[in-house]
C-alpha cells in the first residue's frame, strides 16, 4: 500500500510518508534482525499485490511476517476495518479507538483513483498544493501521537505496522475532506497510471481511451457523457462555449489554429509541430516518412544472367578436341552442296517460307490509313464512326426510354421503312447484363461493315452544287387541274358491319353496296335514300352493276353464291325487259364438261328469291371472292381464291355457260379484269400480273410488281395503261406499251392500299387505303405515244373512322361527274365532290 500510495501525483506525499515511517523505524530500536526482514518482506509483497490490483478494487490482506509473535493484522478494503484477532489486551483498546478516528478506508483510497464524477468547480494549482501541505503536517503530528501511546503499550513489529497504517488512515480522511478532493483524484489517477506504465513498453499506449468502439458518436448526443473509459467509468463531454468563446479563444490562443477535437472523447488535442508536419507531406502527396529516400538506388540481389556452371568437374576426353575424321568427311559434303546450291542455310529457308505463307489478313484500320497506303487515293476521307451510345442502348434503361404500346406499335409499322423510325432497336430492360441476349445480326451486321471499308474508296468528290427546285419535276398547280372533289357532300348509313364493295349504275342515278352484315343496299345518289335492302345467306364481298346501259342487273357474291338480281330501278320498261331475258333459258347446243359442272351449277332462283329480286343463281363449290363485268355487259367473270386450277372462271349470260380458261393456274389468284376494248384478260396473282389474249388463247405480257402482296387493280379507259394497288403501301402505275415494269411507283399512303378507280371522262384517279384516306389523283394519258403520262397528287380526303386495323375499303368513281365513293370500315358510303 505504501508502494501504491508513493505513486499520487503529489510530490510532498511521495517523498515524506517514507520518511516518518524511517524516523519511527529507527526510533524502535528493540528490533531483531529477523523481525525486520519480515516487515520489510511483508510490507514489499503487499506492495506488488497493490501495484497490480490497484485500480480493481480487489480485497488486500496483510499478515505479520513473525512467526513467533501472535498478531494477525488484517487490511481488508471491502470491509473498512483493521483488527487483532487474539493477544490485544484491553490497555490497548484507548490507542485502537484513537487510531480508530484517525484511520483510512481502504475502498476510499481506491475510489480516490477510480472514482469519476461530475459537477465539481474549478480551482488554481496553488491553492490545492497549500492545502495538501497542510494536510500533510497534520497528518505527520496525528502519526507521532499515535506512535507515541503505540510504543508504551506493544513495542513490537505490530507496533510498526499499526503506526505506518494510522499514517495513512490519517491522510486519507484528511484528503477526502479537502475540497478539492474529487478533482484531485482523477489527477492522482492520471499521475498513477503515467507512473505505472512509465518505464515499460505496453500497446495499451496506443489504445484509445474511449472504449464504445467504432459506432456513430452522434448515438451520445442527448446524454452527458460521450463514451466510457477503461474502468467502465462515464467520460463526460467538456463544457461547450459559444461563438464569442471561440473568436476569443482565435484570438487570444496562439496553439488555436492547431488545436483539433477528438471526436472519441470530446476533448480538444493540440497537434504538435511533427504532427502538422506529417499531416503538410500528406497534403502534398508526399510520403509521410521524410527519412524515407524513395529514389534510392535499386539493389540488384540476384543476376538477370543465366550461369552455367559444370555439373562434373572431369578432365576433357580426348576426343573433344581431336578432329573426327567421320565428322570431317561429312562437313566437307555439306560444304559441297551448300557451293553448289543443293542445300540451303536455314536463314534461307525461313526467307522461302515467308515468301510462301504471305499475309493472312489484312488491317483495314491500320494500313489502308498510313501515309504510304492513302497516296493512291487523292484528297482521302477518313472512315465514318458510329455515334456513342445513350441512355436508349442500355441493359437496364430508364422507364422514359421505354416503348409504350402505342411507340411500339408504330415502330412494327415502320418495317418496310426503317429509316423513318427514330430509334434502329426496340429498347428492351433486363435485371442484369447475364440475361441479355446475343444479338442475332452481330455477324451479318460485322460483315457489312468490313465489307464497306474494304470495297468503298472513301475519296473525297466534287459536289456538284444543284438546287433542290431545279430537281423537283415542274408540275401545274392543282388549281389549274380542276374539276376534283374536294369535300364530303353526303354519307350513307344504313349498314350495321363493314362495307366491303360498292358500284354505281352506268347512268349514275343509283348505287350499291355490299356488306359484311348479309345484306345489300341500293341507294339514291342523290338524296342518299336507301331504296331497297336484299337480305342474303352470307356475307356479301363483292357486288358489280352490269355496264350495259340495256340491261338493269347487278352481280352479287355472297359465299359461294352469284345472284344475278333485278334491282327494279329507273325506267319500268328496262326492268321488264330485263325480267324477260333471264326468264327465257336458251337451249344449250353441247354438254358441258363434267369438270365445269363440278365448279358451277346455272339455277333459276325460287319464288321467295324472285320477290327480293333475284333472277338466276350461279352456285360456285368455293368461296367467291370478286366479280367484274365485261364491256359490254354479257360476259362476267368470278375469282374463287381457294379453287386451285378453277380459281378464275368466265360466264356469258346470254348462253347461261360457264368455262375455265386455265387448265393450270401459275399462283394464287387474287382478282381479274378484262381490257375495255381489247379481247384481253388480266389476272393478278400475290405477286405478278399476267395478260392473256382470249382469242388467240395464249399469254401475252407478264408484269412485274415487285410487291409483296397485290390487293386490287384498274385499267384506264383507253386501255394502254395500269393502275395496281398493293397491300405494303403502294401504287404501281405501268404502262403496257413501254415495259414490263412500273412507271412510276407511288406511296402516298401510310396503310395497306386497299382499291384504286379510274375516271371514265376526266383524267383522275382515287385509292382507298387502311390509314382512313381517299387520295385524289390526276393522271393524264397523252395520245403522243413519246410524251409520257403526267401523274399529280391533288387531294387527300380523310372522312373514314378506323375499326381495328381497317379504314377505307373501296372507292368507286361516278360515271359522269367528278364525283368520288368510298366505303370504310366504319359501315358508311361517304360522297365527296
């Protein structure tokens, strides 16, 4: 305990203590040799226990080192009490008391180095050395008393001990009572732990005092303390200062600017002058040793040289340098063939094989730019760069970039036209970069683009400076192509589903309409009055008026029935005449053949079919997809795209026969037309056109289109030129006296091009399309055979509303005036002029 005591950090307590426990030694001169090596042995091992034990509050005891003395002294700090357990007479219980009064805790001496509070004020360091002076002496005249009455009752070892432990109970009360006493104990503390690790080589040292560890420092925010220290005590935070602290402490503090906080404990450190230093080399991305040379100079531990070295140290053989003459004969035949060019040095062989071998490849990026390879071509230009890729292009992109269904469905449309989309790809998202996909056009797409470097001479050109006026083709103003419609006049309903086709009586009074709702409508143009509705078995897909101005009948296909009906129209004694020629059934002068037979049956419709008009009817055994009359009104055929070889079939009426050109159809048949004055007979498959002369029964022309799919076709009145309309957005014009192949081919449409008309009178055009739109169009056709025809776009008329996919069906022009019809979808007739 003395030990222990020796290490607080007044100087005054350390040095003076020992001395009155000497001075009260030497007084006690009555002790032996062996009682004093007991005493000092026990004083110095408790002193060790102390030393290590001293900040955990661990119970000390004492023993008395003389065997032959029966005192026990007993120091035990958890209890706070000393005793003698057997030989203490009662004369001694006076000085016991007194010692009493005057004695030390042992848990108070501890808890003056553990102990940590708050609260306490602030006091000058000369005032608390004044005061533990004083208390010193005090202690010093309470030691001698106590010695005094201790040696006139035991002068014994005991004795000793009794007066050394009354010092120090002494001074422990006096300390406690100081008040500055709690201040004072963190200080000895701190002094103790300094002392006790002063001399020795600890990694304590390096420990933080704050042992909450690595955890946010702002959990501490609504407490007091800001951490715990080694002994599990609080470390309270310093008190804060203001902004006007601060600014004076700038001021008036020279060591301000170097002072930090120590984020653990709270704590302000003043960084010493090799501390700023360090912290300006690593600034300066220096490195922080500065004894540290890092240009030093490298030392090579071990040779990049391979050594040799013997395996055997053996003397030569003898043969090693005598000359074999076997060896000799055969060098001196290699020397001959090499003169005489029968061998070759392996430099020259490896020469030969270069030659040989060639280049393998050829870098299209690297030798065709180099200043030797770029003089063949004048005043070069480098080869273009792909942009770099966006946001779009991304595995993952943002909700922004990706299609909705209607972009999407915009960007399918756009196929046969990509470079109107705005993006080349569809813009796809993906969890992570392992579930794309390769790209399927990687090759192909890597293959074109060598192939343009390698076959393209990028040479810069002279540009020839043309005016985009001077290129387009001077065409009159539509103003000056009048008369064509222009506007919608009038709209017929009537009809519950989509109408697929409509004709116009030859003298334009009346029309006709066939729909997908089984019926047929006959029309007054002009009051848009529907005079009559012909109810039918299926679905009506195609109707024709007969262009017989003699003869008032209209040609209906309905599945696989034609009903020649009598619509009952205009002048009374046209429609009787008419009911007396398809009454009368001419005799039929030869059999007709089983194979027609099969295809088409002739009947004269019953009494139920004769009141809603319908006079004769042609059963077909497929699907009538189209019908067209001749000129002159007594031929007509039909198209049964399902028929194979019997998929086009001609009727004549005054006869009641049918024939079958072909005997072997070359594709899939998709509409016919007969010229207007020649025997000629035009039969459009998916993708070609072919002219076949009646007469002579032979082919004559095949048109090429160059289209995927063709959906209907017209032949100007004249006879001489072809309109064509196609299901992938375009019109074909050709011209049958100068080639096989398009005129002019047209996309004014965004949709499928459904049907195209020509005017009989005026040189116009229309076509209906599935994009809702009937476009006007002039077309003149010259008799100067070296003039070619003048084809202008005049109007777009877009009336019709969409119904799924479909818009504009059919567009039928009026006979005599430049009037224009069209059916949609939408199940109307609408009339523009």
């Amino acid at each position: 305990m003395i030990k222990r005591f020796r290490k607080r950090k007044s100087e005054g307590v350390e040095n003076e203590v020992p001395n009155e426990l000497n001075s009260e030694a030497e007084k006690n001169g009555t002790l032996t040799d062996n009682e004093e090596e007991d005493l000092l042995q026990t004083l110095d091992d408790d002193a060790i226990e102390d030393s290590s034990d001293a900040d955990e509050g661990i119970d000390q005891t004492f023993h008395s080192g003389n065997s032959g003395s029966s005192t026990e002294l007993e120091f035990e700090s958890g209890d706070e009490q000393f005793s003698d357990e057997e030989n203490v007479k009662d004369d001694d219980k006076n000085v016991s008391n007194d010692t009493d009064d005057d004695s030390i805790n042992e848990a108070e001496i501890e808890d003056i180095s553990t102990s940590d509070e708050d609260g306490v004020k602030d006091l000058e360091d000369k005032e608390q050395e004044t005061i533990i002076s004083k208390k010193i002496e005090k202690t010093k005249k309470s030691a001698k008393k106590n010695n005094q009455k201790l040696e006139d009752v035991q002068p014994s070892t005991s004795t000793l001990c009794k007066s050394k432990v009354s010092v120090l109970q002494e001074f422990g009360k006096e300390l406690k009572t100081s008040p500055k006493s709690k201040e004072r104990k963190n200080l000895l503390k701190k002094y103790q732990i300094g002392k006790e690790y002063e001399n020795s080589d600890t990694s304590d040292e390096e420990d933080i005092r704050n042992t909450v560890g690595n955890i946010p420092m702002h959990w501490y925010d609504e407490y007091r303390h800001i951490g715990y220290d080694w002994d599990a005590k609080k470390i309270i935070k310093p008190p804060k200062g203001d902004q006007i602290d601060d600014f004076l402490r700038k001021i008036e503090d020279p060591n301000f600017w170097r002072t930090v906080k120590d984020p653990q404990t709270g704590q302000e450190v003043v960084l010493t002058d090799a501390d700023i230093e360090l912290i300006k080399r690593i600034n300066s991305s220096r490195i922080p040793n500065p004894e540290h040379d890092e240009y030093e100079p490298w030392i090579d531990w071990f040779t990049r040289e391979v050594e040799k070295m013997p395996i055997k140290n053996v003397p030569d053989h003898k043969r090693s340098f005598l000359p074999s003459v076997s060896e000799k004969k055969k060098v001196g035949r290699m020397v001959h063939a090499l003169k005489m060019g029968w061998m070759k040095t392996t430099e020259e062989l490896e020469k030969e094989r270069k030659a040989k071998r060639g280049p393998k490849f050829y870098m299209l990026w690297e030798t065709d730019t180099g200043r030797e390879a770029m003089r063949r071509i004048h005043d070069p230009v480098s080869a273009p760069k792909r942009d770099l890729p966006g946001h779009a292009e991304s595995y993952n992109p943002p909700p922004e970039y990706l299609f909705d269904e209607r972009e999407e469905r915009e960007w399918l449309k756009l196929k046969e036209e990509p470079h109107k989309r705005k993006l080349h790809f569809m813009p796809q998202k993906y969890k992570s970069l392992r579930e794309v996909p390769a790209y399927p056009r990687y090759l192909r797409e890597r293959f074109l683009r060598c192939l343009d470097l390698y076959l393209c001479p990028r040479a810069r050109r002279v540009k020839l400076n043309i005016d985009a006026e001077y290129l387009i083709p001077k065409l009159p103003s539509p103003k000056d192509l009048q008369p064509f419609p222009t506007v919608e006049s009038m709209i017929y309903e009537g009809h519950k589903d989509l109408v697929r086709r409509i004709s116009v009586e030859p003298k334009g009074e009346y029309m006709v309409s066939g729909s997908d709702d089984k019926t047929v409508k006959i029309w007054e143009i002009a009051t848009g009055r529907c005079i009559r509705t012909i109810e039918t078995e299926d679905v009506v897909r195609s109707v024709a008026w007969c262009p017989n101005p003699k003869l008032s009948i209209i040609a209906v296909a309905s599945g696989n029935r034609l009903l020649l009906i009598n619509p009952k129209v205009g002048d009374k004694m046209l429609v009787k005449k008419t009911d007396e020629l398809l009454s009368e059934a001419p005799q039929l002068d030869a059999m007709e053949n089983e194979r027609i037979k099969t295809a088409v049956q002739w009947a004269t419709a019953d009494a139920k079919e004769q009141e809603k008009g319908v006079r004769l009817i042609l059963t077909h055994f497929k699907v009538i997809r189209q019908v067209t009359w001749h000129g002159r009104g007594d031929y007509f055929a039909t198209v049964m795209p399902e028929g194979a070889n019997r998929s086009a079939l001609i009727h004549q009426l005054s006869k009641r026969r049918s024939q079958i050109p072909f005997n072997k159809s070359k594709g899939f048949i998709q509409c016919v037309l007969f010229h207007p004055i020649k025997p000629c007979f035009f039969v459009a498959t998916q993708h070609n056109i072919r002219i076949y002369d009646l007469v002579k029964q032979e082919l004559i022309k095949k048109l090429l289109t160059n289209s995927k799919w063709i959906s209907g076709m017209c032949i100007h009145p004249k006879g001489d030129n072809l309109l064509v309309s196609t299901f992938d957005k375009k019109m074909l014009w050709f011209d049958l006296d100068l080639s096989t192949k398009p005129y002019q081919t047209m996309r004014l449409h965004k949709g499928a091009v459904r049907n195209v008309a020509f005017h009989l009178r005026y040189p116009l055009f229309a076509s209906a399309s599935d994009d809702q739109s009937v476009i006007v169009s002039h077309g003149m056709v010259y008799n100067d055979l070296l003039q070619n025809p003048l084809i202008v776009p005049l109007k777009k008329l877009q009336t019709h509303e969409k119904r799924d996919v479909f818009g504009a069906l059919d567009v039928v022009w009026h006979p005599v005036q430049p009037w224009v019809f069209s059916s949609g979808a939408d199940c109307t007739v609408r009339l523009y002029t």
